[in-house]
C-alpha cells in the first residue's frame, strides 16, 4: 500500500538525485512531468502508450526505482487501456495509475469526466490487462467539478467495490477536502496535488493516505530550468 508522500519524477537523474542506494521508496513517474521532460509542454495527452511505455522501460532499466505508471486515461478505449496495462506491465512497474478523464488526457485542465459505465469498465480493462505481471491499479477521480463532491464519494466505493485497493483524488478545494476527510472511505484515499487549490501544507494536514506533489514538483523544474537558462546567458 502506498503512504506518505511519493515523489513526482520526470527521468531518471531525477530519480537518482531524490534516491540513495538503500532508498526504496515508490516513485511516480508522471505522465505530465515525462511530456513536460521530452517535448517541453504542459500537456500529458500529448504521449502516446509506445512513446511512455517505452520512456518508462529506458527509466526502470537506468534506475531500478520501484515505480508507479501513469496509465492516463488508456491512451484510448477499454480496450486500449487493455493494452496499456499488459504493455506497462511488462515494463516492470509496480502500480499503474489511471484517471476518470476520457481520452486524450489534459494536464492544466481535466477533459472532462468518464460516466461510470465508461470508467468501470476501464477499471476492469485494467485489472484484467495487469493480472500476468501483478501490477497493482490505482484509481485517480479528477473530476469533482463536473460530479460534485457526493459524485467522486460514489466513484470511489464503487472503485473499491470493483477491487481497487486505493484511490488518488485530485482537484479539490480546501473545503472540498475538508468534507471528504471526515467521510468514511478517506482511508483508502491519497491525495494527487494537481493545482494551485491546495498546498502541501494543508493536504498533510489531514493526514491521507498518501500525497503526490506533480504541481510542486512541476514549479520547482521550472524554477531550475530558468535558472539553468540564466546562468547560460
């Protein structure tokens, strides 16, 4: 299970920056971060499945990290997510995450919301395309502002009802988080740190399960990135 904060990483020398040779802590390679890395833009949709599987197999052999896959929303249909799940898992990941978005995914923005035939499905497309490699699939519901907050409190107990085991939530406010920490299923929830909405400071605070700083870790990349380019000029 996964607990505490788990790094956001983009390459490999990221992650042997964060890791010493005893470290082995779960790493996220974001889907996001690997597309800001490659082709310099904030937009995750913008990857395809043979682009990511194939960055992430380049990273997993240079690093060794147990790491978390950003299953996106399938890179398509069902049946893609089928196959993203078998391909990633094959690559040696450890966990694969996928979202509620439809295909292609938006990073700044979501694209919208799955209606829950569409993500149960995409679940168990999931679930099925990751039984021979023992990759373990995590849920992330991004689209409070389209279902409301009694909307994702239904989307998570049917994930855990289908055998998800925990549940990434993303784009809330502080109040909105607020309400959902005190409902019942907040064991089972880490919180994905998406936006500006919430900082660090107030996620730890009420104490998910897990956090995964992708907006922190995108501002401090491009903190360094204009430095490097100063130090250049």
């Amino acid at each position: 299970m996964l607990k505490g904060v788990i790094p956001a990483v983009d390459s490999a020398g990221l992650i042997k920056s964060i890791r010493d040779t005893a470290d082995e802590r779960v790493m996220f390679l974001s889907g996001r971060l690997a597309t800001q890395h490659l082709f310099g833009a904030d937009n995750e949709g913008l990857i395809s499945l043979s682009e990511y599987a194939q960055y992430f197999r380049d990273v997993q052999i240079a690093t060794d990290a147990p790491l978390i896959a950003d299953g996106q929303s399938g890179f398509g249909n069902p049946l893609s997510m089928w196959n993203a799940a078998e391909e990633i898992g094959r690559s040696g990941a450890k966990y694969l995450l996928i979202n509620d978005q439809p295909w292609p995914s938006h990073s700044a923005v979501p694209a919208g919301a799955d209606d829950l035939p569409t993500l149960l499905g995409k679940i168990k497309a999931a679930q099925d395309g990751s039984e021979d490699s023992g990759m373990e699939v995590i849920v992330k519901l991004e689209g409070v502002q389209t279902y409301g907050l009694g909307g994702l409190i239904k989307r998570i107990k049917l994930a855990v009802k289908a055998g998800i085991h925990q549940v990434a939530v993303s784009r809330l406010n502080p109040e909105q988080l607020d309400q959902l920490a005190a409902d019942e299923v907040f064991s089972k929830i880490g919180i994905m740190q998406d936006d500006d909405q919430l900082t660090l400071a107030k996620i730890k605070s009420v104490h998910p399960a897990f956090i995964i700083p992708v907006n922190e870790t995108l501002k401090e990349l491009e903190t360094y990135r204009k430095h490097i380019i100063a130090v250049e000029q």
